[in-house]
C-alpha cells in the first residue's frame, strides 16, 4: 500500500469514528441542563408573574365565584 493510500485510509477510519462518536451522544451535557435550567426558572418566573397580575386574579376569582354559584335544576 502506497503512503498516499495508507494516509487516505486513516483518514476516512477517523471521519468515521468521528461520526460514531457524535452519533452516539446520550443525554445532556452540564451546559445544556444549565441553560435548560435557567429556561425553566425564567418560565417559571414569567407565569408567576402572568398569574398573579391584576387581570388574570380577578378572572379566576370571577370563575370561580361563577362555579362556585352555580346550582343544578
């Protein structure tokens, strides 16, 4: 095997190992949950804020006081 051919041939088993590895990822990395993290608490902030303004607290004290009213005939 000529050295051109025999360098072409490693170059293509680490092309391929290279591909087996990225492929075979499992689950998140420490970046990825941090940033996911970090998604979940400004999410979790921005409903919190939603759900305790004025318009959404008188909404859902008017569904309920409705359903809390209401009487089967």
């Amino acid at each position: 095997m000529a050295i051109g051919e025999a360098i072409a041939q490693r170059c293509r088993e680490i092309g391929d190992l290279t591909m087996r590895l990225a492929a075979d990822e499992e689950g998140m990395s420490t970046a990825e949950y941090a940033i996911g993290t970090i998604a979940a608490a400004a999410f979790g902030a921005l409903l919190y804020t939603v759900v305790t303004g004025d318009s959404v607290m008188s909404a859902l004290t008017g569904i309920i006081g409705k359903a809390l009213s209401t009487t089967t005939g």
